[in-house]
C-alpha cells in the first residue's frame, strides 16, 4: 500500500468498526457517554495497531494519544482524528461523526482520507474525483455550530443558505458531495480536526486556506489552527473579501 491508499484503508477500517461498536453498544444498552469514550479509543487503538504494522518508523499525533513531542523532529508524521464528532457518535441513526487521517511531510499535507461511515462516504487522495463541478444554482454555505456570524455575513454576501453540522470531516464530505459550496470554521481547531479534511478536499479540487486566505503549517509544537475555509475555489475570492474586509 502507498500512503494513499494507507490513509484510504485506515479511514475505512476504523470507520467501519467504529459503525459496529456503536450499533452492537446501543443494542446492549451502553450508556451513550460510555460508549462515546469508548469509540475514541477503540479507534485510536485500531490506527495504532495498523500504523505500527505498516510504517513502524513514522510519528504520530492522535486527539488520543499522549503527545511527547517526539513527532516534531520527525519528517513523517500521521495526524489523526480517530472520531470527529464524538458527542455525536453514540447515539442510533446519528450521521455527524467521521474518522479523520492525515500524512504529513515538512509540514505540508503528504496524503490523507475521511471516512463518513453513518453516511456510507469514503474521501482519500488515493480517490479519483471529477474534474469540475459548478456552484450549486441554490449556494450552501455551512459552519461550525457555534460563532458563526463570519460564515452568516458570507452568506448574505454571495446569496447562499447557511446551515451548520458536527464534525469538520462531515461538514468537508458535504463541500466535496456537491450539497454545499463553502464550509467556514472561524474558531480554532486542533490540527487533527483540519489536516484529513483538508486533504481529501483539495485532492477533490476545492480550495483550502486560513480565515486570511495563508497557507497552513501542520505538525507545530503547539498544533492548533486559528479557523478554516473549504470553498469551492470559484466563490473562494468573495468569501476572502467579506471575511478579511476587501
Ligand atoms: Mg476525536
């Protein structure tokens, strides 16, 4: 397997368990907060394990693992959210939960994957995607739950709805499917929150960037990012311009 299609497979594998845990957990009767922390380290372990067998010598940075820094003398780091969207997790039929996975190189984005398993979606650099697709005649922009005044002034701008979700992975897989245009996150985020996301959105032709429109750098001592565009990269100069004030 080349990195891409390591990304692609251990997106697909802990998604599809973490599907099974939650649906056998809820069978049982498993109290939802148990079997969210339970989700998260299940799949964690899981991306361990298969990173552990397959690049032995690469570094990692897991929302669950412990962090000796180690990783910020490495060239190769995987940064991985094993479940995005946790608070949503636990519960029969819920879709806004994803498995986030990101190669990361001198810090710039090597390969990465998403998977959306309640959704039954699979995004990978390893994915061939079309070459172009419009903007939706009915524009969609969609945020983070909370603070999302930047992405309402957005909207009205260019004409779009807003809405918002859970998880980054799930809102990306929405920009990337063709039902929304814009995605705006403008509070921070921890860098396995962003890093698949971005990935498989650029491997699918949408432009990713800061709230300034800079470029990230991934794998930092302190691995935060101050908010996040995922555009369509025909609408990309308009949201820049009513977010930085242009
Ligand atoms: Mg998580």
């Amino acid at each position: 397997m080349d990195d891409h299609e390591l990304a692609s497979y251990l997106a697909e594998k802990a998604g599809s368990e973490l599907l099974k845990l939650r649906d056998d957990g809820i069978a049982s009767g498993i109290n939802s907060w148990v079997l969210r922390d339970k989700g998260d380290i299940f799949a964690h372990n899981i991306i361990i394990d298969e990173l552990t067998k397959h690049r032995p010598k690469d570094a990692v940075l897991s929302e669950e693992g412990a962090d000796d820094l180690s990783r910020i003398q490495a060239n190769r780091v995987w940064i991985v959210d094993p479940l995005d969207g946790s608070q949503d997790y636990p519960y029969a039929g819920s879709e806004e939960w994803a498995v986030h996975i990101a190669l990361i190189e001198n810090g710039k984005i090597a390969a990465g994957a998403v998977s959306c398993p309640s959704l039954k979606r699979l995004y990978s650099t390893a994915t061939l995607y079309p070459k172009e697709r419009p903007v939706s005649d009915s524009k969609l922009v969609i945020s983070n739950r909370w603070n999302s005044y930047h992405a309402a002034y957005v909207a009205e701008a260019i004409g779009a709805r807003l809405a918002s979700c859970g998880s980054a992975g799930i809102k990306a897989s929405l920009v990337i499917g063709g039902e929304a245009d814009v995605y705006i996150h403008n509070s921070g985020l921890y860098e396995w929150d962003v890093c698949g996301p971005i990935a498989v959105a650029r491997a699918a032709g949408l432009t990713a960037c800061q709230l300034d429109g800079t470029e990230f750098i991934f794998n930092k001592e302190v691995p935060i990012v101050r908010g996040l565009i995922i555009s369509h990269p025909e609408l990309l100069n308009d949201v820049l311009g009513v977010l930085n004030g242009k």
